[in-house]
C-alpha cells in the first residue's frame, strides 16, 4: 500500500519561469510523490495583490518562494542572477539626476538602488520612485518608457530583451558593494507551520531532484516549464533562459543549501545602512538546512 502523501501549497514568488523549474519538474515527473507529497503551485493572481508572504500569513499556503522573510529552507540561487537596467542610462549614477525608477516596493529594494547610486558618486535622492506601474509589467512599462530603470531577472527579461534586439546596460549589486543574500528562497512560517521536520526534509530532498534535473536535462526543463508559462513562451526562448540560469542555481556547494557566513555578511550590510532600525538580527532564525 502506498504512503498517505502530505499536502503541500507554495506560493510562487512570480508567473511560472526558470526560478521555479526545478519545482515543476519535481512536480510533474513524480519526484514529490516518490517523496509521499503532494504539492500545489500556486502563481500570484494578475493584479500581484497579495504577496507569496501574506498568502503565507493568511493560511492559504504552506511555503512561499520569495525574498528574505520568515525561516527558509531552501535557496533557489546560489549566485545573483538580477540587475537594474536601462536602455538610456550608462551609468547608475544618473538615475539621481531626476530619473525615475520603477520600484517593485519590495523591502530593502529603493533603499539598494539609493545606495548604488550614491557609491557611483550621484544623488540618491535625486531619483524618482515609480510604485504605480503593476509590478507584473515593469519591464513592458521600461520598454515603453514609462520607466527609466528597473530590477530584472537576468535569464528572464534578459533574453527577452535579447531576442528582441533590446540592448541594456546592466548595473549589478555587487559592483557596487553590495553582498548578495539569497533571493530568492523558499520558506515557512516558523511560528506557526502545520508542517513537520519529516515532510520539510522531504520536500526540500525532492526539490533538489528537481533542480538536479533542471541542469542535467534542459530539453525536459524546457518541455515541462512550457506546460506552464502564461502567456506561452517559444522553446528558444526557455531554452536561452534555463541555459543561462543553470549557471546560478550552483555555486559548486550543494542545491539549495545555505551558509551562515553568507547570510551574517548580507544582514550586516543591512545594519550598516541603517535598515534594520536598530533591532538585533539573530542570523541562525533566519534559515535552515533541513
């Protein structure tokens, strides 16, 4: 007789793309039933208005993909694979001359761009914050310039702008000081999660399978993420983006798997800007290792 299988919602962080991959291979290949689960993906609706960390608070998921929230268990990337892009600019610094941003209202996300822009020596004042445009075209809204700059997803938006002979400049976190924290990852509620170390254990085990499986065999990652796209997205285009971001998924250290070094450098970034507003940050809460 087969084991009882333990349901499992996500909430997706974005539409279905190559971030999420590994998740739909374990899901439609069987991987997370071999593991006794059974688990729902679930897309933000087409307005985004309700992050992946408020399904999460409300009960309506059990696990989010998404940026540094609650307790993660597993971290899609282990490399960035994002940058704020223009069409216009050539360097970030002039976003401070009155330029205007098209800010996802993400935490710690205007606060990031201020500081790229002041360590390129501009005015992190001097930028306008656009908060309006729907967070789900951003990128259309920077193509139509509506927008003179924008965070994107580099094997995502990247190849699209690609394909459609767009060329951007890229200005990415690191060049500017700015330590990489994971993002983004897969977490759960802590304080209240119905689900048991067993099935954590479980679901991140198939998780790594399934992303193992996204860089070993990029026509299957390729077929089965085509299943989910909305709008469709050509095979060229998906094959262009899982080849690129196979490249982040490892860093060489195992899928998935977060350091504490990592995780204390990108909080003490955050200190030192004066994000937290004073409170202590006990970095061993923040993740685990199941």
């Amino acid at each position: 007789m087969a084991a009882p299988r333990t349901n499992v919602k996500v909430a997706l962080d974005w539409t279905p793309n190559t971030i999420h991959s590994g998740l739909f291979l374990a899901k439609d290949t069987g991987i997370y039933e071999k593991h006794s689960l059974d688990v729902e993906l679930l897309s933000p609706g087409p307005d985004y208005d309700k992050t992946p960390a408020r399904r999460l608070q409300d009960g309506e998921v059990d696990l989010q993909s998404g940026k540094m929230q609650l307790r993660a268990i597993y971290a899609i990337l282990q490399r960035d694979a994002s940058a704020i892009v223009s069409s216009k600019l050539s360097r970030i610094s002039e976003l401070g001359n009155g330029k205007v941003y098209g800010s996802y209202n993400a935490r710690y996300e205007d606060e990031i761009v201020k500081a790229m822009i002041k360590t390129d020596g501009g005015n992190p004042d001097g930028v306008k914050l656009e908060r309006q445009e729907g967070k789900l075209s951003l990128f259309t809204s920077l193509k139509e310039a509506k927008v003179d700059v924008t965070w994107i997803f580099l094997p995502w938006e990247g190849v699209e702008a690609t394909l459609d002979g767009i060329t951007l400049n890229a200005f990415r976190t690191q060049d500017y000081g700015i330590p990489y924290g994971y993002s983004p990852v897969i977490a759960y509620n802590a304080s209240s999660s119905k689900l048991s170390e067993d099935v954590l254990s479980k679901f991140v085990a198939a998780t790594m399978e399934g992303y193992q499986q996204a860089m070993n065999d990029v026509d299957l990652a390729v077929r089965t993420l085509a299943k989910h796209c909305d709008p469709p997205r050509s095979e060229e285009f998906l094959r262009r983006s899982q080849q690129a971001i196979n490249e982040s998924y490892s860093d060489g250290s195992t899928l998935g798997r977060m350091s504490t070094q990592r995780w204390k450098t990108w909080v003490d970034w955050l200190h030192e800007q004066g994000l937290l507003g004073g409170d202590c940050v006990d970095v061993e809460r923040l993740f685990k290792n199941p």
